[in-house]
C-alpha cells in the first residue's frame, strides 16, 4: 500500500505518557516524534508538575507544533502526548488532543486513540440529559462520564465509567498528581510499558502505542499494557487494576502495515514478522523470476524474506523520495497517480529485461499497485509478478483505523484475476491467511483480522 494513496489504510493517532521523568516534556516530544507515522494531522502535549497541568497542542507534525521555549514552558515530570491522524472532514485544530477539563474533582487532560464504538449512543444520552460537546472526537464522552459520576476519587470514576466504553481505544489520563493508562478489554491497539532510570537513581516510567519511542529515549520496554487493564501512576509507584475483562484480539494488521518494524509489538519485533510473511509468501506462491524487488518502505521486510526462501536476489528496483510533504491531497484519480510517480523511482538499469516479482503489503484500491506496474513496464521488465505479503483486504475496519468503504476495497469487488488484469501485472497472488498465521507462528494465534476475513468480534 506504501500510503501513497489518499485514504489507504490509515493508522488513527499516537499517545504516550511519561511519569516521574526529569523534562518530561522532552520525553514525550521525542516518543512523538518517533511515532510520527501513526498521524501527523496534529500534536499535543500536556504536562504536570503536580501544582496545576499545561497545556500546548496545534495542528502539524510534531517538529512544527513544539520549538524549545513552548517545551520549557510545558513544566514538571509528568506528560502525556497524542499525535492525531484526522479521518475526512475531522481535521479542524478543535479535534487536537490533548483535552483539558476541569471538574469538581480538579483538573484532567486526557489523550486517546482508536474509536469507541457506542459513543453515539451515550453521546445522545448525554446530551438529552443537557450536555454540551465542543469536538467530534470520542474522549469528550469520557470527560463527561467522569464528572456525572457520584464516586470519590478519579481511579473509581474511572473503574466505573470506562467498562460502559465498547470499541477499540487506549486513553491516558493526566491529573495533578497522577496518571492513568487503560488499553480496552480485547486489547485492539497496542500499548506498552517502559521505564527509565533518573540521574537521581529513581525510576520513572513511559507508556507508548510503539517501543520505538522507548529506543529515542533510552528507556526498557518492560511489557505490554494488558487487555482491560488500567495502570495507575502514583507517588513513584504503579497500581494494576483489571477493569475489564475479555479474551484479547490484538490487530494483526500492525503487523502487516501500520507499526515500525523496529517496533516490538505485541511482544514480537514487527520486522521479524515482515520478514517471514515474505518466507511465507515465497512457499505458497513460488515463480521463476531474476529479481524480488520491494515496494518501499512497507514491503522492505517481506520482500527480504520472499528472496532468502527463493534464493532470487533481492534489489533495490524502486527508491523512494522521503520528502515529498502533505501536498496532493486531492482525491482525484489524476492526482493520486502523480503522486505515485513523485514518491516511487524506478532504476532503469535494474529493471531493463528482468523477469521481476514486486512485494508489497496490501492492495487497497488497486491505484497504486497499477502504477507501479506502469513505471516498470515503462522501464522495460520483461514480466512482473506482483505479490501482497498479506490476505485480500476485503472488509473495512470499525476499530480506530480509518479505511475506505467496502465499495473502494478492490479486493471486495473483484476476483483475484480482475484485480491482476486490472494492475496490468503477468500474475497476482497474495498470502494466505493461513500463511499469515504461520508467519506469527506462536501456536496460540488470536488476532482481529476482520479486514481480511470480514470477522468482527465486537
Ligand atoms: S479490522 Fe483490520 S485494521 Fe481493524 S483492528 Fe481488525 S485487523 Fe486491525
């Protein structure tokens, strides 16, 4: 898919949270910065130094909202962080994170991602009860739980409010003095626990949707959140509370897309996976060919491994211009295909009169996928095989990923020899889902793959 096209298979927003860490600010700039990928619509950071919270968040990637001095001002040793992927028509500054609140209990500032999937519903609720709502997003209904809740303290608020939440969604909360992770009860997006050593010799802790902000920052990954578990940061000292619970259905597409491969997630490294869904992919559909070439950067991993099972050399056939910024957002059919040819470069003298398979992770509308065969046709391939590291994605996804319609998934719509002919490829075969399971080979597999099988547990 290498997110060339506008409105592929998107990833919804980043959130980190730093407690006891000297800069803590600093910390969550630098976790946001890593996880930039996950969204760059908006970025948020709100800080306590247990007196009252600060907050900064604008539109724009991370280097852009935050400079030194507005770092500086965001004070004390606790922070939490969002970076906000806005789905169409959502991207007003109003729908930033983090949300600050005060209430009767004092302040909050909360950050959250994936999507909630009975929020209308207590949504209308609450606003037949007189409610008022300012943004379109989700952590405005747990703002407003909380402060109807009779409880006492906020740990009970919650315990009492985030049970009656379905969907897919983590939140971190900041309050004066504390902070509280929860990740939802099947455990949908990941999240984990890392910690970090002060000068001091105390110990300070982050939370982060991926690992690779921990490597920025120097921190150890711990584990991971666990499904319906709430994590509550005090007085230098972590409480585990299981607020809710239900089997776990991590997504597997963080595998197959969304994470860094330097990411652990779900307890494996995602490059590792990549990597044998490649090995896997060359089993199920060997071709005789001169060279296994990636998609950049998504098919990197896979490609990788279809040339170590094949024995067929791996190259560099496409490069990448990193730095072509948000500037053809334009859904037009026109558009989409320049931006393909900005983006991806053939090497002409690699292609020429090569019998060539292309990896790449997904196919979604079938634009991209076209194009490149386009270009390497342009090149002078002598055939191209094109082969998706993953299953046909046939369903779209209700669980914080924004994903086109049934109706633009070209997989949903037409049988695997129309998408090849479509694409203009010589052949187009794509991972089993059985190959996918072997390629996480852990003996015990239970993931949402709902956007490949169209089987959906909540
Ligand atoms: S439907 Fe697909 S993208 Fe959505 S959570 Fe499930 S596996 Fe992930």
């Amino acid at each position: 898919m290498s997110d060339l096209n506008y409105k592929s298979w998107n990833e919804e927003c980043a959130v980190v949270g730093v407690y006891n860490i000297q800069d803590a600010s600093n910390i969550a700039y630098y976790s946001l910065f890593a996880m930039q990928h996950r969204g760059q619509e908006a970025s948020g950071i709100s800080t306590s130094d247990n007196k009252k919270l600060f907050i900064t968040k604008n539109k724009g990637l991370v280097t852009e909202v935050f400079n030194k001095e507005i770092l500086c001002n965001l004070k004390g040793n606790n922070a939490i962080g969002h970076n906000r992927y806005a789905t169409a028509g959502e991207d007003s500054s109003a729908d930033a994170q983090p949300v600050f609140a005060n209430y009767d209990l004092g302040q909050v500032a909360i950050v959250h991602n994936g999507n909630i999937t009975n929020a209308k519903e207590i949504k209308d609720e609450l606003i037949k009860e007189g409610a008022i709502f300012q943004s379109h997003m989700d952590t405005e209904v747990l703002i407003h739980l909380i402060a109807k809740s009779k409880q006492q303290t906020l740990t009970d608020r919650l315990k009492e409010t985030i049970p009656k939440l379905k969907g897919a969604f983590c939140f971190i909360i900041l309050s004066r003095t504390k902070m509280f992770v929860i990740r939802d009860r099947n455990a949908f997006r990941p999240l984990s626990l890392g910690e970090i050593t002060n000068k001091d010799g105390t110990k300070g802790y982050i939370v982060a949707s991926e690992t690779c902000a921990f490597d920025l920052v120097g921190a150890t990954h711990i584990r991971d959140v666990e499904a319906g578990e709430m994590l509550v940061f005090d007085k230098q000292k972590i409480q585990s509370h299981i607020i809710m619970q239900e089997d776990p259905y991590p997504c597997v597409f963080e595998y197959v897309y969304f994470a860094r491969p330097d990411s652990k997630v779900f307890g494996r490294l995602v490059y590792d996976i990549r990597k044998s869904m490649g090995m896997e992919l060359a089993k199920e559909n060997p071709v005789d060919a001169d060279i296994v070439i990636p998609v950049p950067d998504s098919g990197v991993a896979a490609a990788l491994g279809y040339s170590k099972q094949s024995g067929i050399p791996f190259e560099l056939g496409i490069i990448r211009n990193h730095y072509v910024g948000r500037t053809f957002i334009e859904p037009t059919q026109e558009i989409r295909e320049l931006k393909v040819r900005l983006k991806l470069n053939p090497i002409k003298e690699i292609i020429k009169d090569k019998k060539i398979i292309v990896i790449d992770d997904s196919i979604v509308r079938g634009t991209t996928s076209k194009q490149i065969v386009k270009i390497l046709r342009d090149c002078g391939a002598k055939e191209i095989h094109m082969k998706i590291s993953s299953p046909p994605t046939i369903s779209p996804c209700y669980y914080g990923v924004d994903t086109p319609t049934k109706s633009e998934l070209i997989s949903a719509n037409m049988s695997n020899d129309e998408v090849c002919k479509y694409i203009g490829a010589n052949s187009l075969s794509f991972l089993s889902l059985e190959g996918l399971k072997n390629s996480i080979g852990d003996g015990n597999y239970k993931f949402c793959q709902a956007c490949f099988d169209g089987k959906y547990i909540v």
